[in-house]
C-alpha cells in the first residue's frame, strides 16, 4: 500500500488511526477531526518513518499545543546536554520539539532525538545546510532540496521553511531598527542579495512540496521577517511576507501536504488580535504557530514571562501553537533548567488560553485543584500542579519553616509556663497554609463559619456540565 498523507486521507473521506488518536485525546469524534483536517484547520505532523510517534493535532479548535526548542551550536556541541534538554521538555509538557542545531554532530544528534522522541519532532532545515558550507554563498538548491529529502527520510514530522521572504522584500526590512532577527531570515536574505537571485526555497517550492508529501512532513511556513522588537512591530515587511505565506499555504494544500504558519515575534499587546485576526484571513485559516510573542523588550532574564503573556492572548486569539521562550532568551543557549521554566510558562499560557476558549475539558484540572484546596487535600494539590516537584518543595519549605519557628515559640511558652503553641501538623494532615497560619486561613475561618457547606464536583463532569449547574 502506497503511504498517502493525513491530508490525502481526510479529503477522501478516510479517518486514519492518527485522527482517531487525536479525536480521543480532543474528546471530539473522529469525523470532526478528519473534516478538519481536510479542510486544512488541524495538521496532524506524522511522518511515516517516526515510527514511535504519539499523534497530536494542531489547530486553534483544538488544546493549544507548545513546542520547546532544543539544538546545539557552534559554540555548545554536546548530544548528552541536547538528550537532558528534550527529556525534561517532554516531561514537563512539550507537545512538540524543535532540534535546531547549529553545530557539530547534526545528524548524530537529531538521530537520537528521533529515537527517543514520542512527540512531533521539527526541524529547519536551512540551519544543516549552512552549518556544512563555509558560507552561505556556496548555498545551492539542489543542497537544500538534498538536506530537506535527508531529513524527510529520517523522520521529521514538520520543517520550517522560509519561503515567504522574497527579494521584493528586503528595501522595507531595511528600514527596520533591528532588521531581519530570524536566523533562517537572514541567511536567506544574504543568499539572495549575493547572488541577486529569488529565494531558492520559493524558487523550488514545487520540489519541497514533492518531497514532503512522499514523507507526509508538515511544512511550517517560516516567518523570516517576524519582528524582533516592538519598534518593527506588524510593519509592512511582517504583512508582505505573509501575504505570499497565504499563497504557499494554497500551494500546499493543492499538493495534499499538510501546512501551517508561523508567526510573530514582538508584537504590544494591544496589537496581538490584529495579528492573530490577519493571518486567518491571509491563510485560510491555517494552524498559527506563534513564537510568544513578547509583548515587552525590556525584560532579558525575564522572557519566558513576556511571551507567555503574549502567548496566552494569542492563543486565545486563534493562535493554534505557540513556541516556547526560555529565561535566556536573548542572552544564551538555554540549559535543563531554561527549558523547564520556559515550557512551563508556555503551558500556563496555553492552559489559560483553552479555559478562555471553553475547549472541551480544559477546566477540570482546576476545578479538581480548588476541590482539593477547598479539603486542604495536599498531596492531591501537587499531583494537579503543572509542576509538581516545584509545589511539592516549595510547600514543604515552608512548612519547615513554620515548624521551626513553632518550635521556638513552644520553647519561650513553656519556659514562662503558658499553654503550648498549636503543632504544625504533617504535609497530609495540616489544614491551613503557612502564608495565613491557623488563625488567619480564610478557607479554614469560611468552611467553619458557612458549615462546610461548599459544593462537591464531578470529577466526570465537563466544565461546562459544572457551570451548567451552578
């Protein structure tokens, strides 16, 4: 049986066992998840030769997915540390990742990313390209053609590819204050204006397209132009380009390969709906992959903070994944330690996104949390939690540090011969938070003064079902 792509499926009426995946994790039928994948709203990234994949879908009707990055480069080559960045990505709720090496060892590296990687795995292939030439100018596209076939063959799901930026293009990025900050945007701008050619990735559209639909390899249309500061912020380039992205993504769907697009950068916040709103009309209503956007420039250290606010209003917006953003964003390759905090704060993003939206079961988890709040039930707070080791921790400092401080208080009671200081109890038994303490917990004072009348949830209930009722 020759191997057809989700999209070729969807259009003929066929839900395959990736739709049927997706639709139980969605909790939506399995035709409404092939509809939308014919009618180009989910992409469902599943190349044939990632054989330990676990299918996700990807569109704004659906939960938000995040995608962390990972990659070495030049100057920090080690596979080890890139292995330690995708396993604590993955365990802390990645739904996809990117390896963009830049470095030695690229194929090595993504091999083993390959065979350890249940998620979706993305790629530019732009970046193994680059890396193995002097310099950019010895690019041709036939290498590119022969990295992204390579590539194909070994099993990514979805490659981000810069074919949006075009010569035309480059007069209004001139004026910009930062100019071109995507990697993959600039290199393909130098490329152009040394040899004073089109973009070979546009150029050559056509044979990207062949190569990805024999793989069923999802393009991610690069938004070479995304601004890097709020200055350049949805200037005329940021539109031009994805105005042919549009006209890619048609191309796209002709050929039956499955594509979504990516989008800004640094946008204020009170230009995020705009951006969200423009794409849908430029591309169909294309899957928007969005990189935070940061909505502040002047937060290095604090980054993952800035675009996870701008994350969650774009996702709430239609935005259908949004691209994590480490601490060292700006300032560095990021660390074990980068790549959890940034995943979390993309998830807490995303999270909140879907309750705005009313996706189906988005709310459960924090509705379950405040039942366990509501009955100082601890260690079923910290199973909830996004982060549960951090919860877990962080409480029981606190409580040691209570106990501490009870301790002392006990000793000065007993040595002026006063009634002992009330016991701190254990993490399973204490029924107060050390920020309030026993007198002053609000929750502790209600339930006594209400008569623990508060109302019990339906851990089978939908949110909907819930406010429903109330």
């Amino acid at each position: 049986m020759i191997n057809k792509t989700q999209l070729h499926l969807a259009r003929a009426g066929i839900v395959s066992d990736a739709m049927r995946a997706v639709a139980e994790q969605e909790r939506r039928t399995p035709d409404y998840i092939m509809r939308e994948v014919a009618a180009g709203r989910i992409v469902i990234p599943a190349n044939f030769s990632h054989t330990s994949l676990r299918p996700i879908g990807i569109g704004r009707v659906l939960k938000t997915k995040i995608n962390a990055n990972i990659g070495n480069s030049s100057m920090h080559s080690e596979a080890d540390s890139e292995l330690r960045k995708l396993q604590t990505a993955l365990e802390y709720g990645a739904d996809t990742v990117m390896d963009l090496s830049t470095g030695k060892g690229i194929r090595h590296i993504r091999q083993l990313i390959m065979e350890r990687s249940p998620a979706p795995i993305g790629t530019v292939p732009l970046y193994q390209a680059a890396a193995e030439l002097e310099d950019i100018r010895q690019l041709t596209p036939q290498t590119l053609l022969s990295v992204i076939a390579e590539q194909a063959a070994q099993g990514v799901d979805y490659m981000t590819i810069h074919a949006g930026l075009l010569r035309e293009h480059l007069d209004a990025a001139a004026g910009r204050l930062l100019g071109i900050v995507s990697r993959g945007g600039a290199l393909t701008a130098s490329w152009m204006k040394q040899h004073q050619m089109e973009n070979p990735a546009y150029s050559h559209f056509d044979k990207i397209l062949d190569i990805c639909r024999q793989h069923d390899v999802t393009l991610s249309l690069g938004d070479g132009l995304r601004p890097g500061c709020l200055a350049d912020a949805s200037d005329a380039a940021q539109f031009a380009e994805l105005s042919v992205l549009g006209e890619l993504a048609r191309r796209c769907r002709e050929a039956e390969v499955q594509v979504m697009i990516e989008g800004p950068g640094h946008i204020p916040l009170d230009e995020i709906k705009m951006n969200m709103e423009r794409e849908r009309e430029l591309c169909d209503d294309a899957p928007f992959y969005i990189l935070g956007p940061v909505v502040a420039d002047c937060a290095p250290g604090y980054d993952h903070i800035t675009a996870a606010i701008g994350g969650a209003v774009g996702a709430a917006h239609g935005a259908a994944m949004i691209c994590y953003v480490t601490p060292r964003e700006h300032l560095g390759l990021p660390n074990d330690q980068d790549v959890r905090e940034g995943v979390i704060a993309c998830k807490i993003a995303a999270h909140a996104a879907d309750i705005a939206k009313k996706v189906p079961g988005s709310r459960e988890r924090d509705d379950q949390i405040s039942q366990a709040r509501a009955d100082f039930d601890w260690q079923r707070q910290f199973s909830l939690a996004l982060d549960p080791e951090r919860a877990r921790q962080m409480h029981r400092e606190a409580l040691e540090q209570s106990r501490n401080q009870g301790r002392e208080e006990k000793q000065n009671k007993e040595n002026e011969n006063s009634p002992p200081a009330r016991d701190n109890g254990t993490e399973e038994s204490q029924d107060y938070c050390t920020m309030c303490g026993p007198n002053f917990c609000s929750m502790r004072v209600s339930r006594e003064t209400l008569g623990n009348k508060s109302t019990k949830l339906d851990p089978a209930q939908t949110p909907e079902e819930s406010e429903r009722q109330q």
